[in-house]
C-alpha cells in the first residue's frame, strides 16, 4: 500500500508506555518484510523484542494512532555508548519523516544520558538512509554499506587462486576466542570499519564482539561448521577467519571475514569464505549474504567476483562525541 499523506500522523510516546502486545501485529508485518526483502528469518530477534517489550523494560520510542502501533525504534545503552537496534515503520505509515521522527528520538534520548559520547546504528529496512535526523547533527557520521547476495545453487563456478602460504584450517571453538579476538582487532586497525564499530578498536571490545555474533541472534543463529579459523602453517599464527550463521532455513550469512595484516593478498580470506560457503550449501542453503562498507572497494570487488550482488544499500551511523570525556583527577 502507499505510504499515508500525512507525515506526522501518530503520536510519539515511549515503548515502556505500551500495554504488554501491542507490537504483535507491527512485528508479524516486519517479519514479513525481512523475508521478502532479505531473504531473512527475523522471528528469533522479533521474539526477544516481543519480551522485552511486553515486560516493559526496553529503551526506545513507538509511534501510535489509538490502539494501533504504527512503527518503533528501541535503542540500548551499554556503558559510554549508545545503540538504536532496530526501527522499523508499517509499510501504510512509512515515510521518511515517520522514520526520521523515531529515529531523533531515540537518538535524543540516548545523548540525554550523562554516561553516553557515542551512538551507534546500522538500520536495513531505513528507507531513506541519506536523510538523517538534525538532533545532534554536528556530531553525525553517515557511512554506506551494502547488503549483498550470492546463489549457491547451482555452486559457482570461481576463478582459481594461487596460494601463496600453506594454511591449517579448523571450525570455530571456544578456545580459540582470545587468539580470534586479537587478531580481530590487529586486522582493523586503521580500517573504515572501525569508525563505524569501535568494538574493533581494542581487544576487549572484540572479544564483545565475537561474544554477540555467537551467542545472541542479532546476525543470525551461529553456525559453527561454517565458522572456520586458519593458521599460517609456517608461523603458527592466526591468519584469518570467516564466522557464518543461519539466517533462514535455506540461507547462511557470513557475519564476519577478516585476514591478519600480516596475511593479506594471499587468498586467505577467499578460501576460507569458499570453505564457509561450501558447509553452508551441505546443510542446505541456496544463497548467503554478506554487508560491506561500500568505501571498502577491494572487498566488494573480491565479493562481486564471487557472485555476490547487492540487494540494499543502506547506512551505518555514528554520532560521535556527544559530549566532553570526562577526566579524572587524583590528589
């Protein structure tokens, strides 16, 4: 249906003032939406917004018309930085004044709190990411990325790689979170990505990181055949690691591809995502997915190589320095 004339339609109010369902409808319909625009079982993250909702303890701001919800936003706090999760407009209401009145709002609310100087947001279904919000707009950052696709049915047809280092290859374990962790943060060093993600700034925030991408269902349920780790033969050092989850019952996602500095232009990270791909089409999945930022050109260029195509381009945001550090004095 088209998108209702009156851009300000509905009543901004915040998601703790919601009766316990509310959002049942709203989410049924965004579900919906991530299937047929994303390929993307969205009911595992739905059902935890659903409980936190319904038990009234999550952050962030709805938009109603009576009983009717007519789209939401609900951000998290953790520590000094901010994050708007998801946002998400029913598709009769969406406008981009009706996103950007949610998406303000959540990001006014989160710069209010005194711990936060930083907000974070990557939000897929934004229909318009290019038009941002004016609260805080000094601070703004806006980074593209793309959401892109590739068929594993039939298995494509690659181009061989020389290989220039001899590599051990093995599935994710726990054990190996540490040694991941440092290699994560080694290898973004002085990458874009890590002006859009500062857990990649520090080994601590990678091991967050890696804590999040396998064991919560944010990126996709975890799968650990398809997640693989190598290791330069002749050094005995990580050189770099593809982690894959589920995000439908026919589709894998790689939720994170990085080669040691060390490493790079060695082929290291295409095989393993060739080996990540190949796991994922044994247990049945047709296509995978992968996001990038689109300044990272050498990365898309490998990808569209490989048969990946862009779906969606949407964007990653950062409102940076909010306010003054704190500093500490000691007599």
């Amino acid at each position: 249906m088209a998108a209702h004339s009156q851009a300000s339609v509905g009543e901004l109010i915040e998601l703790r003032e919601l009766a316990p369902g509310s959002l049942h409808d709203l989410l049924i319909e965004e579900i919906a939406v991530w299937r047929r625009d994303l390929r993307w079982d969205f009911d595992s993250s739905a059902a935890l917004v659903r409980q936190f909702a319904d038990e009234q303890t999550l952050g962030g701001h709805a938009l109603v018309s009576g009983r009717d919800v007519l789209g939401y936003a609900y951000t998290v706090a953790e520590n000094e930085k901010g994050l708007v999760g998801d946002l998400f407009v029913r598709e009769q209401f969406r406008t981009i004044e009706m996103e950007n009145r949610l998406l303000a709002a959540c990001v006014d609310s989160l710069a209010k709190m005194r711990a936060i100087r930083r907000i974070e947001a990557q939000i897929l279904l934004l229909s318009s990411p290019r038009r941002m919000p004016a609260a805080y707009h000094d601070q703004l950052q806006v980074h593209e990325r793309q959401f892109m696709n590739c068929e594993l049915d039939p298995w494509p047809e690659w181009p061989r790689r020389v290989e220039q280092c001899r590599l051990d290859v093995d599935v994710w374990h726990e054990r190996y979170h540490d040694e991941a962790a440092r290699m994560l943060a080694d290898s973004y060093d002085g990458h874009v990505d890590s002006l859009i993600n500062d857990q990649y700034r520090s080994v601590g925030g990678a091991r967050r990181f890696l804590t999040n991408i396998v064991e919560y269902p944010g990126c996709g349920s975890f799968d650990d055949r398809a997640s693989l780790l190598a290791w330069n033969r002749d050094t005995g050092r990580l050189a770099g690691m593809c982690l894959a989850s589920r995000v439908a019952h026919d589709a894998g996602h790689i939720t994170q591809v990085c080669v040691s500095q060390a490493m790079r232009g060695r082929g290291v990270g295409f095989a393993l995502m060739v080996e990540a791909m190949r796991s994922m089409r044994a247990a049945g999945c047709s296509h995978c997915s992968l996001t990038v930022t689109s300044a990272n050109r050498k990365a898309i260029s490998l990808y569209e190589r490989m048969g990946f195509v862009t779906r969606r381009n949407f964007a990653a945001m950062v409102w940076d320095g909010i306010r003054p550090a704190r500093r500490s004095f000691f007599f």
